[in-house]
C-alpha cells in the first residue's frame, strides 16, 4: 500500500510522521485492512492539495473545468442519475434501544447494522485512494466547535469538504494526542476491479445506507456520493449525531439559519430561523432589504446549520458550524438573491446544473428567458422545448462563505452571536398566517414541534405532500423527537431571557393558486416587525393561536397596493382547516404517545378550544 503526504520517513504503517492520535492511527488502519484501498492520503488542507485533487477530477471525467473568464476556479460535476438527493428512507438513527431513535427514524440494532455494513465495506476502497479528512465544524479552538475524522474514497467528497468545513493539518492540530473526534467513515461502494475503467460519478446502485451511531458518536455512510449523504460533517455530525451531544451535554444543534439585522441607530440582533429543505433558508439569510428601509442592514452568519447554547450572561449564543455554502441552486437569480449570485462569481463547485456553450453554469429560474441551447444536468443536448428540466430540481453549488458579500463581521466569532428570536416556517399553501409569535416559550416549542411543510427535491420522494417536520428537523434528529421537544422545554427553563418564538409563511396562497406574498427581499417587512418585538418597540394583537401584527404595524411603502390588500388574506385564520391542522397535531402526537410532553396535550386542548369559539374565518382588526 502506499502512504502519501508524508513529510519525513514514516514509523507506522498507517499514517505520516505529524499524526500523534493513537486512537485516530488505530482507526484509519483497521478501516484501511477493512476496505483494502490502493493508496491512503492524509489530507492537508492546503490550496495545493485542493488544485492537484481538482485537476485529476477533471482528467477523470468528474469535473468539467468552467469558463475561466466567467466563472474563475470553478468546475461543474454530473452526478449518476440515481444518486442525486439525500436517501431519507436509507438513512438510520442505530442508538443501543429502538425506542430512543424514536418512530420517526429508521432503526437498526448497531450490532447487526455493523455486521450489514462491514459485509459492504469489506473490500470497497479497491483501486482507489483512501483519503483521511480531519476537519472541524465551527471555529477552530471555540468551545462550541467539534472535530470529525472523514475517511472517503471519493476525491469529490475532499474537495467539497474543504469548502464546507475547515479541514486539514490545523483540525488534525487541534485534536492533539487524545482529543474527542467524530469518525466519519464513507465510501461511494463501488472498487475499482484491476484493469476496469472509473466512471464519473461512483456510487452503489443497490445498496446505500447512511448510518449514525449516537451512543458511540459514530457515522457509517455507503453506496452514495452525494451531498448530506456523503458530505458528512454536514446533515449526520452537525445535526444528526450534534443532537445527541446537545441533548447530552445541554446545548442544541439545529437546522436553522443565522441571520443579523442591524436598524439605522446602529442596534444589532440576531435571528435563528429554521424552514425545510430547499424552502429559501439561504435567500432568507441573504436578504437586501428594500428600498424603503434605508438605513437597515442584514447580515449573514450562517444558511443551515446553527449551534446554540446558552452563554455566560444566560442569554442564548449561537455559532455556523459550517465553513461554505451547500445551496439549491435553481430559483437562484439575481431577483431572488443577489448576494448568493454574487458569492457564486468563483471557486465553486456546481453539482447537476446545465452548461451554457460558453462554459457557465444556468438553472432554471436564474434568468427569465432561458438561453437557446444547454447542454443538462446529464450531459445531453437541451433546448427550452424539450420537456426536460436543464438543472436537476436539487441541483446544488458549493462555495466558500468567505465570499458572501452580506457575511456578518462576527460569523467566526468562538462565542457565537446572541439569539434575540427563533423563526420557524413551513412551505404551506393555506392554513398557516403569514407571521405569528407565540404566547410564550412553551407555546412556540409546541407551534415549532407540530411544524408542517410541503415537500421539496432536496430528498429523494413525492413532492408537495404537506408532512410533520418539526423543527424542520424531522429528518435530521438523531434521537426520539419527543425528547428533543422535551429538551427545548427545558432550555427555556434555564434561561433567564428566551428569545420570543415566531411561525412565518411565506408560501401561502390564494385559492386560485397564486403567492399572497411577495417573498424575498420583502420579508423584511416581516423581519423589522419580528425585531421591534423583540425590543418591546411594536404592539401586537391576539388572535387564538398567537400575537400577530396589525397591517398599521408592518411597513408598506413601495409595495403595491394589492400586496397590503391581500395581507388579510394571508394572516386569516380558517377554523375548517385548522380544525384538519389540529387532527393532524394530534396525529403526529399518538405517534410520539408515551414520550410526549404533557404541555403538549394541554396546548392543543386550549388551540382547539379558542378556535372553536372564535368565529369561523378569523381576521384581523382593520
Ligand atoms: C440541505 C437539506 O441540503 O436540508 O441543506 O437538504
Ligand atoms: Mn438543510
């Protein structure tokens, strides 16, 4: 076998001179006589190992060089047409009892899922290189930052690290001889037989498995090479496996935005925000507000991911664990979000978009009129007449967020940013209003946990189906999601201050299937009115299910008049659907029967109560 980036002459078998982690050397050597790889490269870090791994990317076949003058230092993959989402349904929570990953996880006993598994590894790494990617998500060196291990045989998977993470020498440095890190063993499942020729895009079209050990922190990832499935300091440690560590150790890990926004006198507060997949968390944490609100700021911490725990003065403080930006890319324009156009100008990483003739990258939705000629996601000939999709609906970019031109100065901070309030959103076409904060903290864990959403391409399944996701956490919990509310309550509890919880829609519509709200850079006017809340600065009304805004609060200048005529539209409450809602509550909660809160039962008990005696359509007050 032979061993690469060694710096002087090597006195283990298994790894260079500089690694001085005994556990870490035990592991990468058993994975290595366990997977049987050609080679077994230590991963740096350094711009020159992320060249070389692009230019032999490109030289196989998995990476198609973009035009330098357009699109500098960047590359467009292809994937295989079967391995272009996260597998939910092949993803599995194997804690030591069943009954901790809950219903709402697939389980397996680890002891069975390991025998599985290793049957699968045994061997998989033949013909190819084994790379070791030591990497941390968060700050180096901030107490709430945590270091994973990635060991993957896909180059595609390096590079894309090195984007979304901080990985190499400096994560390796900080683990020292003996500190706690995560292993994150991945491989594409597919060797490289002697004599045969690579494909583009290796991945098992027969067995994937996306596999989390909570108890031993541990992840197992097979047969995939795409995103939350192969990146995997992202979906499984940064919130699968993080859960667990926040649950254990008092702190949470969310699948939430971080946003700042700062007012003409120069007052800053940060938001979190969480919303399902592919519903604009990233346009959200980009926003330009507009030109009514000169004066005001947005800037960005984070898109996806926040870490959350309370600080010394009691208040919650949260960090981006991440490093890039993993995003959707069709629906990416310069209308919906300017900034992310703008972080996409170079050293990207485009994965199943179309390629124009000149060498750039389009989707759909990023200009009005598409060009004449592309060629797709797949690599054929596309016209805007064929019937076919240029870009794969969950196409992706990869990008460094350093390039974020909205990036918020303290987004590295090791202390984290101070949370003034949580944002949860669901994609739904009726029912929900436009804005609500909740009565209380306990109040805006249950709106929160009994979230809804309609489904996206960002995993694989029907698209559209409205479905539980609470906390947009539904796929990404790694434990009983009832112990997770349970373990919201009780943070609140512990601190002197919550931040006030809002639900937001931003997708409702009106009968005849058209947006009530404008979306975008106009959510602003939601986000100022979710500010001045939290500062004591606006009034508020009560309606049965929480505080809303009355229309004289919100700031209307520069929106058409239908916009305002329609806003009690989409605040209305309508006691036939909600009545549905509330059925569908208590749906998810038999489910969770023997872990579910108390408050939970008395909550909905009195949703159900106040929306019985209102009146049948809810409005606000002129
Ligand atoms: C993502 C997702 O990739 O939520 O961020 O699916
Ligand atoms: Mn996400």
């Amino acid at each position: 076998m032979h061993i690469e980036n060694i710096p002087g002459p090597s006195t283990d078998a298994d790894s260079p001179n500089h690694v001085r982690h005994a556990q870490l050397k035990r592991w990468v050597a058993e994975v290595a006589s366990l997977t049987r790889p050609d080679r077994i490269h230590w991963c740096d870090g350094s711009k020159a190992e992320y060249d070389a791994l692009c230019d032999a990317l490109v030289a196989g076949g998995t990476f198609l060089r973009l035009n330098a003058a357009k699109r500098p230092a960047s590359f467009l993959a292809r994937s295989d047409p079967g391995d272009v989402a996260r597998v939910e349904d092949r993803t599995y929570i194997c804690s030591a009892r069943r009954e901790d990953a809950g219903p709402t996880n697939n389980w397996m006993a680890p002891d069975q899922m390991k025998a599985t598994l290793t049957g699968l590894f045994d061997g998989c790494m033949r013909g190819r290189t084994m790379y070791v990617v030591p990497f941390s998500m968060g700050p180096i060196g901030s107490p709430l930052s945590r270091i994973g291990v990635q060991i993957t045989d896909s180059a595609y998977v390096v590079v894309s690290m090195r984007i979304m993470t901080r990985m190499g020498r400096a994560a390796l440095d900080a683990l020292g001889t003996d500190g706690e890190f995560v292993p994150c063993l991945h491989s594409v499942g597919m060797p490289l037989e002697t004599g045969k020729k690579d494909v583009s895009w290796p991945c098992n079209p027969d067995h994937k498995y996306i596999v989390h050990f909570p108890e031993e922190r541990a992840i197992w990832s097979f047969g995939s090479g795409y995103g939350g499935n192969a990146l995997l300091g992202k979906k499984c440690l940064a919130l699968r496996i993080a859960s667990t560590m926040g649950r254990d150790q008092d702190w949470l890990a969310e699948h939430m935005l971080i946003l700042g926004v700062e007012s003409p006198e120069g007052e800053k507060s940060y938001v979190a925000a969480a919303f399902p997949s592919a519903c604009g968390k990233t346009n959200f944490a980009m926003l330009i507000p507009p030109p009514a609100f000169a004066g005001w700021k947005v800037t960005t911490v984070g898109d996806d991911i926040a870490w959350i725990r309370p600080g010394p003065d009691g208040q919650l403080r949260a960090i981006n664990p991440e490093y890039g930006f993993f995003g959707v890319a069709p629906g990416t324009s310069y209308q919906s979000n300017p900034n992310a156009m703008d972080t996409l100008r170079a050293n990207c990483i485009f994965t199943n978009v179309a390629l124009t003739p000149d060498g750039d990258v389009w989707w759909e939705g990023m200009t009005e009129t598409p060009p004449p000629k592309l060629i797709d996601w797949q690599g054929q000939e596309w016209t805007p007449d064929c019937g076919r999709k240029a870009a794969h609906p969950n196409a992706r970019f990869t990008v460094p967020a350093s390039q974020c031109p909205s990036l918020d100065p303290e987004w590295e901070n090791p202390a984290g940013v101070p949370i003034s309030a949580f944002l949860f959103g669901g994609r739904r076409s009726t029912t929900m209003p436009l804005i609500v904060e909740s009565f209380s903290w306990t109040d805006g864990v249950y709106l929160a946990a009994t979230m809804g959403s309609e489904t996206t391409a960002a995993a694989v399944g029907k698209v559209g189906e409205v479905r539980r996701d609470p906390f947009a956490m539904l796929p990404f919990c790694g434990y009983h999601i009832a112990d997770y509310f349970d373990h919201w309550l009780t943070m609140g509890r512990k601190l002197a201050n919550p931040p006030r919880v809002f639900c937001v829609n931003w997708f409702r519509k009106t009968s005849d299937g058209r947006f009530l709200w404008p979306g975008y850079g106009e959510n602003m006017r939601v986000l100022k009115w979710v500010i001045e809340r939290c500062r004591g600065k606006t009034p508020a009304v009560e309606s049965p299910i929480g505080w809303m805004p009355s229309a004289s609060t919100i700031e209307w200048d520069g929106l058409p008049e239908a916009v305002q005529e329609a806003f009690s539209d989409a605040m209305m409450l309508h006691r036939d659907e909600w009545v549905r809602e509330l059925l569908l509550h208590e749906e998810l909660f038999i489910r969770l029967y023997d872990r579910l809160p108390k408050e939970f039962v008395l909550r909905r008990e009195l949703l159900l109560a106040s929306l019985w005696r209102g009146p049948e359509r809810w409005a606000l007050p002129n």
